[in-house]
C-alpha cells in the first residue's frame, strides 16, 4: 500500500511497482520494493504493534500487498527469540546467545515468510501459474501458499532433495519434477521454459517480493529486543535472502526513526562443501562465482551460484561481519548438540550456525557479554536421511 517503485540493487534503475517483475530489464539484477517510509511510519508505529497480529502481516506498511484480500497466510513469522543459556555454558566465553527458532513457521522453515508474501503479490497481479527452482524447503512452501492462493504450481528439484520436501509438495498438489544435478540446473529449466509454459519465475531473488517477506525477521529481532539489535547474527546462506532481507529492514526502521545506526556483525554460514559467498568474502571479490562441486547435506546451503551475491557480500562486509564454512560432519553432529542441550530439532543449516560462533571466538570476533543471535532456519524433522 506504500510502495512507490522497484529498485535494481545494482544499477538502480527504475521499474514499476503494480505490474510482474523478474530481474532488472537492464542489468539482470535483483530488484528490490521501495516504500514511502514517511506514510508507512504515520501508521505503523511501535505503539500500534501491541494490539496486531503476531504474525508477519502485522508490519503491513512496509509490505508490498495493496489489497488485504490478496494476502495468503498461514499464520507465518513472529517466531520465539530463545534464550539459550546451556549452550552458552559450553562456549569458552560468556555470551548471550539466543537461537530465533524459524522452525516454528508453516511448512517448518522461514521459508514461509518469503513465500506468504510472494504468492499474495503473485495473486493481487493475476499469476495463474508460478515456477521455481528448490533445494527443498522453498518449494514445500511455494507449494503450499499457492494450494491456498488456488495457483497452480511446477517445482524443480535436484533428485536427491531430503524426501519429506518432495512429498509434501506432492501432498499439497504441486506438480514435481526430479532434477540429476543441482538447484542452478533447475533453475535452468524453469527459465527456459516459462515463457512457452506461461509460468511465473518465483526463484529466490528473481521476483522481489520473497525477499520482502523474509525482511520481516529483521523487524521482529529489533522488536523482540526492544528496539535495539543485537550485536552478531549467524546466517545459514543459500541463496540469501533472508540475509538481504534483513539488511533492509535494518536501514528501513533507521528511515522511520525507530533504531539508530548501529548495526549488527552479519554473518554468513556455509558448509566447506558449497561455499561460494566464503570464497569470495575472503578473496576480497564483489560477486561470488560458481562453486565447483558443490556438496553438502544441509540442501538448503546447496547453492553454488547466487544471484543476490553481491548485496549478500557488501552487507557482510559494511556491517563489519565475516563468513566461515564449516564441515558438514561438524553441522550434523551440532544438530544434537542443540538438541541434546535445548530441545530443538534444529534443521542441519541452522545447527551450523554453532561451529561456526565457535570459530568466531577462536578467532576473536566475538566478545565477552556481547548478544549472538543463531538463526535456526528450519526443522530437523525434514532431514531424516541426515541423521
Ligand atoms: C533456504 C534455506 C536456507 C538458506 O536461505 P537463504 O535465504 O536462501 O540464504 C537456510 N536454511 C534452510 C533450512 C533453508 O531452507
Ligand atoms: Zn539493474
């Protein structure tokens, strides 16, 4: 209802809101949704939160749907922030760590969030048909928000996608396809035939509006503590875009007054398998090119090519931030270490986040009383072939 126009995140260029947009028609970058933050903030104030919804509809002045009927939920977002002081007890310092545990969402991964607010954008523009590319968990989402949007969906995934993700897609009536190879190879497919299918591209970061909905993490960290935000956030990053997402949000509360400048240390997570976002990060490069033999049990961190790279990386690094991989043997053996500790079957790429705060501390990146926030993306309970 705010929104005044799309932006490409690289050039900058120009592209109208109220109509389907891929890429930028000019450099075939992502685009992202601007809002015009002062009427936003003459609604959405911290004051009127109290009273709304706790899901992530209830930050509708900075979302892109224009008609509240178009909006497809399940009851999406406003995840627990949990404090998690038994792991803590094991690091070598003392920390305030808390896990923002996303497995709560529909369809068990904060993929919910991207999709609620792309298949409700999908719906308001008259998408009859959507298409994307999955590691997993998109796709059990895309499949299930758009049953509920009456849109009918083909999903591409690579064959060995954890089972659960392509039978739930199954359930929820999507029409599936096994890839042999990876998600970029998927992706491949869904752009080569789409126009002929009449399909809409809903690929991470290829439409704006997935991105708009995993934002919302961002807002709810800086309400859940207080309207500060804490100083570290470990990432599990595919395709980043929750990353990207939250980086956005952060400079659109500083707009409407509601946070200061300070920003957290983002961190970036991959396994040692497929880590093209680590790669580049320490090689000092502005894009990060295709990883080569990319393997790793955490799927969703199978991504060997981003699209969104060079936002991911220039919010690393303007927040102060790094990016570790670490072995898929050590994400594993972290998912019962939390779940043994705290009680949370944590999805593989969430349990990742552990070995690599402990990386961190070795490395001095962390420091004694500072607040470190894991995100667990996921459920375990979708990975059963992990463990
Ligand atoms: C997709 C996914 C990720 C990666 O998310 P991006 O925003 O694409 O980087 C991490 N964890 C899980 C469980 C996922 O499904
Ligand atoms: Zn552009």
């Amino acid at each position: 209802m705010n929104v005044t126009h799309l932006e490409c995140a690289n050039c900058h260029k120009e592209h109208g809101a109220n109509v389907l947009q891929n890429l930028c028609v000019e450099c075939g970058k992502p685009l992202l949704v601007r809002y015009d933050l002062v009427k936003a903030a003459a609604t959405l104030t911290k004051e009127s939160l109290k009273i709304r919804a706790a899901n992530l509809w209830r930050y509708a002045e900075v979302l892109p749907v224009e008609n509240a009927e178009n909006v497809v939920s399940f009851g999406e977002g406003f995840t627990p922030l949990l404090k998690t002081d038994r792991i803590a007890a094991t690091l070598p310092i003392k920390l305030n760590l808390y896990i923002k545990d996303e497995s709560v969402n529909p369809t068990q991964s904060f993929k919910a969030r991207g999709m609620s607010a792309a298949v409700s954008m999908a719906k308001e523009l008259g998408v009859k048909k959507v298409a994307a590319p999955s590691a997993g968990n998109a796709a059990g989402a895309l499949a299930a928000y758009a049953a509920r949007a009456g849109i009918e969906t083909f999903l591409f995934m690579p064959k060995d996608t954890p089972r659960a993700n392509i039978i739930e897609c199954e359930q929820t009536g999507a029409n599936v396809t096994l890839v042999d190879g990876l998600i970029t190879d998927c992706g491949k497919i869904v752009a080569e035939r789409k126009d002929a299918e009449g399909w809409f591209d809903m690929s991470t970061l290829k439409e704006p509006y997935r991105a708009e909905g995993k934002k919302t993490m961002g807002y709810e960290l800086a309400e859940q503590f207080r309207w500060t935000l804490p100083d570290v956030i470990l990432y599990p990053t595919g395709g980043g875009t929750g990353l990207i997402g939250m980086w956005k949000a952060f400079d659109e509360m500083e707009a409407m007054g509601w946070i200061d400048g300070k920003r957290p240390r983002m961190v970036s997570v991959q396994s040692i398998g497929c880590a093209p976002i680590v790669k580049a990060f320490h090689d000092g490069e502005a894009f990060a090119p295709e990883f080569p033999n990319a393997h790793t049990v955490a799927s969703g961190l199978r991504v060997p090519k981003a699209i969104g790279d060079f936002i991911i990386l220039d919010a690393l690094r303007k927040s102060n931030g790094t990016a570790i991989a670490v072995s898929d043997e050590d994400l594993i053996a972290a998912v019962k270490e939390i779940g043994a500790a705290e009680g949370l079957f944590c999805a593989p790429e969430g349990a990742a986040c552990l070995p690599a705060l402990r990386v961190m501390i070795e490395q001095d990146l962390v420091r004694e009383n500072e607040n470190v926030v894991i995100f667990n993306t996921g459920a375990g309970v979708k990975y059963l072939e992990c463990f």
